[in-house]
C-alpha cells in the first residue's frame, strides 16, 4: 500500500478546516448579525428574524398575553445559545412561531394570536419585553376602540 503524498494529506487537513472555519462563522453570524426587529407602526407591527418576516395588522390580533413559563418543543427551527426561532409546538398553542432570545429571564415572552395560529417572541430581557408589551397592547386596544 502506498504513502499518500506530502501534499495531498495538507490539502486535506486545510479542506477540513476551511469548512470548520466556514461553518463557525455561519454559526457566528447566525447569533450576532440575526436581531429580532419588532417593529411598530400606525396600523400594525413587523416581526423579522433572519428567516422569517411576517407584518400583522392590529385589528387582525385575537389576543397578546405576557407569559413567565413558557415552555416548547421544536418541530422544525434553530436552537442556539442566544436564540430560537422556527416552528415550534406545545399544548396550549399548537404548532407556531416562535423568535425568542434565550437569554431573557425564565423564557419571559409574548404571545399573539390570530386566525387561528400564533407567534411568540421576546426581546433581550424582562423589562425590554415588558415595555414591548405594554406599547402593542396599548396599540390593539386602540385599534380596537377605533
């Protein structure tokens, strides 16, 4: 059997460590360069996330509830040490959206639900989250009012 040549091994070893280096900048940028951007305006919000985007019109929202015990299971998503986001699954709301830091205390997060289906996110921590909620509810309401 013969030796592989000097070469062909280092070509190998810098493949290998091109896609690792590859796959931690990926990995990198998914948690750093991949905020979760709620956006409120006149007439409705936007959610973005690095997959997802969705804009729900305030006279659409069945109902926004603040919750400290959130728990889930992933159907299809990412699950980092700084985020999840995907579809994801529970008994209490189905199979839904969800954008969340995971740093926030106790998976602190808000729930919307429309048509039947719901999304859940939060911002960085509990009192960034808190004001978040109190602001798109004072909006729903107003709308509702309207």
């Amino acid at each position: 059997m013969r030796k592989p040549h000097k070469e062909t091994v280092i070509a190998w070893i810098l493949a290998v460590c091109s896609v690792a280096v590859a796959a931690g900048l990926a990995y990198a940028i998914t948690l750093v360069a991949a905020p979760i951007k709620i956006s409120l305006n006149e007439k409705d919000f936007s959610i973005q996330c690095l997959f997802h985007e969705e804009t729900i019109a305030y006279s659409d929202v069945q109902s926004v509830s603040l919750s400290e015990e959130y728990k889930s299971k992933t159907k299809k998503g990412y699950g980092g040490q700084a985020k999840e986001f995907g579809v994801y699954k529970n008994g209490e709301l189905g199979s839904h959206y969800r954008l969340t830091y995971t740093e926030n205390d106790k998976n602190y997060i808000i729930c919307v639900k429309k048509d039947g289906s719901a999304i859940v996110f939060n911002q960085k921590t509990k009192a960034k989250t808190q004001e978040l909620f109190e602001t798109l509810s004072d909006k729903i309401n107003g709308e509702a009012q309207a």
